[in-house]
C-alpha cells in the first residue's frame, strides 16, 4: 500500500471534491424522486409520454458515457484531464437545470413534449459531460488505497447531505414559492435555487482540487483499442454488471417505496406517528417553522403520506452520513470487498423484510428503513473506489491505465440500470399487477407495492451480493497491486 506523504489529500481537498458530487446529485435525486411527478402533475404530460421523455433521454446519457470518456482521456490541459470539464459545464448546468423544470405557458401538447424531451435530453447530457469526468477524478488525485477510501467517504457523506436536503425540502420549497402563484412557477423558483447551489459547489470542486497520478507511460491508442483492452480485465466485466443491477434498485426503488407510503401504509397509523412527533395541529400561521417547510399534518390528513415519506426519507439519509463513516476503518480492516458483499447481503434480508410488514406497523417500516441503511451505508463509498481498483487493474497487467473510460463505461451501466429500473417497476406493475395510473389505490396495485418493494428489491440486492462475491480483487490482492503500481511510478520519476 502506497504511504507518500506526497499522495496524502488535505481536508479541504477532500472537502472540495465532494462538493461536485453535492451538486450532482440536485439533479440526481430530482430526478429518482421528483421528476416523473413533476412531469405528470406539474408540467402536465400524460404517463405514457412523460415515461417516454424519462426513459430515452437516460438511455442516451448512457450512451454518451463512452464517448464522454474517450474526450476526457484525450484532453490535455494545464488543469489535467478531467478538473477542466467540471468547470466547463458548470454554467450550462445551472442554466439548463432551471429550464428543464420551467412549464411554458400556452403551449399545444406537441410543443410541450418536444420542450421537455430537449431539456431533458440537454440534462442528461451535461450531466454525463460534468460527472463521468468528475468521476474519474478522484482516481487521479492519489494513488494511495487509503486516501482514495477515505476521500470516496467524504464524497458521500456530501452527496447524502445533498440527498438530505432535496428529499426534505424540495417539495416544501415548492409549496412555499407555490404561494400566491402556482406550483410551476414554485418548481422554477425551486430549481434556480438549487442551480445557483450548483454553480458554486462546481467551482469550489475545481478550485480546490489537483490531479496527481500519471500513467508510466502513455501511448497513443484507438478508442476501439482502449475497449478491447477493457473487455480483458475480468473486475471490470463483474462491476459494469454489477452497477447496472445496483443502480437499477435506486430507480425501482424510488418508485415502489413512493406509492408504498402513499397507497400501502394505513394513513391513520401514519397520522398518530406523526401526532406523537408534534406534526400535527391547527393549519393556519400557528405552526411556525413546521408550517411554513409544509411539515405540519393537516387535520384531513390529506398531506400525511407525503409527511411521512418525507420523514423516512431523512432518517434513512441521516443514518447513511453517520454511519458512511464506518467505511474506512472497515475497509482497511476486511477490506473494499468483504465489507461490500456483507453490506449488500445484510441489506437484501432487510428488504425482504418489508414484505412482512402489516400496513399498520409503521414503526416497523421507519425501523427496517434505518436498519438497512446502517447495513448499505458502508457500501456507498467503497464501490466507488473499487472501481478506481479496477483502473489499476488495467495498469497493472497490461501496462495501460484508461481511467476515464473505466469510469464511462461504469457510467453507461449506471444510467442504463436508472433507466431500466424506472421502466421495470411500470413493466412489472402493469404485466402482473393491472396497474392504471388512474386507480393507483386498486387492490391489485396495492399488491404489487408491497410486492416490488419487498420481494423484487430484495431480490436485486442480492443479485448484487452475489456480483460482488465473484469479484476477485480482495484486499490481498489489491494490496499487491497498489505496493507494485507504485514502485514502477517511482522508477518511471527517477529516469532522466
């Protein structure tokens, strides 16, 4: 394992790069969360075009990935490769991010569809063009397997604060700048907000960052030969699978648990929850703070599924930027591997688990939802930088290091397995559940909540331990690698 001090990252380059992967994930999680809502309620689309403008423009950006990666391994620059592209983007980003959530108004439904699908294919593409880079950049800023842990947990302990306030506030937000207008111009004012975010998070990221790590040497090759090398190294072939599966459950998921709580959980089960934390009350300027951020249940009980989903959604976040933490030392105890298979396995049983929930044990359902947080959490990061193993891998047996297609060809299976999850959960509902969007309480359809939130995506998480359990570098292993990368990077800086 690589100690020079030279390879050591400071707090504040740490606390830089996560920024970036902060601001992503304004937009990532809208769009897990938000978007199809937005889309259907807000924009006003019908299911079958908004799940159209949802599912091409994703599939796309998985496309782009490669391409994405092949420019960034191509650019040279007095800032590196992949610093540049983060701030590149930054402004596009912002700027396209409010349009992509501005209704225009008076518009026919072909010139509304055709702005969403624009907008939103532009997203997508930015967001490729800014994160796959980025990405890749925290394999470059150090070679050492400890740092490269410990800055992938500050990366996620940011994005789960990011995740944090979107899932929380979002919507309040929304209704907040809804007040006096309409929830199209409380969702543009929202999204500015969060672009504005955005733009200084991707600033501060390329200000206060550095790429250290260059290959021995670099060699002119084809892109067409930078994949062929690429489809030899076996971790590689496992983690691209892998990825798909794994971010497939975060689309599918985000789906399912939503109308879980909204159709599923008893809502008078939910609403004496709620009364116990002192959510409920008087609707009308005596709420205070609760009142204004949308958190005070009204007496109809008419808002006390989003309440609660709310309430989920922040103590399972919560409880993932504590316990993420844990990654390192338990890393460098048991290594990347060990603890990714027992996290994945661990967290597949406790989603299992959902299924057996009666409707009415909401306590259970807040219970399972931190459980399986503390045993997933650790995970975040350390499969992050298993894929910076695999980059050495590369380097380590062929003697070619291609970081950032690693990391777009990682990112195609990453938005292939979002796209492929939101459209499982409609594919599974609608074959096997008769759901129709217009009876979303149907018995059937209440079914088939219980049923992909527990069985379906329990089954992918164990689909991923078993990944996982296949994959060769343990910590051995990549112990080995690491000790031999650095020898000949050192030898390659002492010639003349």
């Amino acid at each position: 394992m690589s100690n020079n001090p030279q390879q050591r990252l400071s707090f504040l380059e740490k606390s830089a790069y996560s920024g970036g992967d902060a601001a992503a994930n304004f937009v990532f999680m809208t769009m897990i969360l938000f978007q199809l809502n937005f889309y259907t309620d807000v924009f006003g689309l019908t299911a079958g075009a908004a799940a159209a403008i949802l599912l091409a423009p994703r599939l796309w950006d998985a496309f782009f990935d490669p391409i994405m990666g092949i420019l960034a391994d191509r650019t040279r620059t007095r800032w590196g490769k992949f610093r540049p592209w983060v701030l590149w983007t930054s402004v596009p980003w912002a700027v396209v991010m409010i349009l992509a959530y501005t209704t225009p108004r008076g518009w026919n439904m072909g010139a509304m569809i055709a702005y969403a699908a624009i907008t939103n294919g532009l997203l997508m593409t930015l967001y490729s063009m800014n994160n796959m880079p980025y990405s890749a950049l925290g394999g470059v800023m150090t070679g050492d397997l400890d740092e490269r842990t410990k800055l992938n947990s500050f990366r996620f302990v940011a994005v789960n604060i990011a995740q944090f306030v979107v899932g929380g506030f979002t919507l309040p937000l929304v209704a907040k700048f809804a007040a006096g207008h309409d929830r199209q111009y409380g969702w543009r004012m929202t999204m500015t907000l969060w672009a504005g975010l955005c733009l200084v998070l991707f600033l501060i990221t390329f200000l206060g960052t550095r790429e250290r790590i260059q290959p021995v040497q670099e060699e002119k090759a084809s892109p067409k030969r930078d994949f062929l090398d690429l489809l030899k190294n076996s971790p590689w072939r496992v983690m691209a699978v892998m990825t798909l599966v794994h971010f497939a459950i975060l689309s599918f998921r985000g789906g399912a648990l939503y109308n879980y709580y909204h159709h599923y959980a008893d809502k008078a089960a939910m609403y004496d929850f709620a009364a116990k934390l002192g959510l409920t009350g008087a609707i009308g300027g005596s709420g205070g703070l609760l009142e204004t951020l949308g958190y005070l249940v009204h007496p109809d009980k008419s808002n006390i599924a989003d309440v609660f989903n709310s309430i989920i959604n922040m103590v399972g976040t919560a409880t993932t930027i504590i316990v993420i933490l844990l990654s390192p030392p338990l890393s460098r105890k048991y290594g990347k591997k060990a603890v990714a298979v027992v996290g994945f396995g661990l967290a597949s049983l406790g989603t299992f688990a959902f299924y057996l929930l009666p409707s009415t044990n909401v306590t259970g359902m807040l219970v399972l939802t931190i459980t399986i947080a503390v045993c997933y959490a650790p995970t975040i990061p350390l499969v992050w930088a298993i894929f910076a193993d695999v980059a050495d891998y590369s380097e380590w047996t062929i003697g070619r290091r291609f970081t950032g297609m690693v990391f777009a060809t990682i990112g195609f299976a990453l938005k292939s397995g979002l796209a492929l999850g939101s459209a499982s959960f409609l594919w599974i509902m609608g074959g096997f559940f008769h759901y129709d969007t217009h009876l979303p309480a149907a018995p059937d359809a209440i079914a088939g909540y219980r049923f992909t939130s527990g069985i379906v995506v329990g089954l992918l998480f164990a689909a991923c331990t078993m990944l996982l359990a296949v994959y060769k570098l343990n910590k051995a292993m990549t112990l080995i690698m690491a000790d031999e990368l650095a020898r000949r990077r050192k030898r390659a800086a002492e010639q003349p």
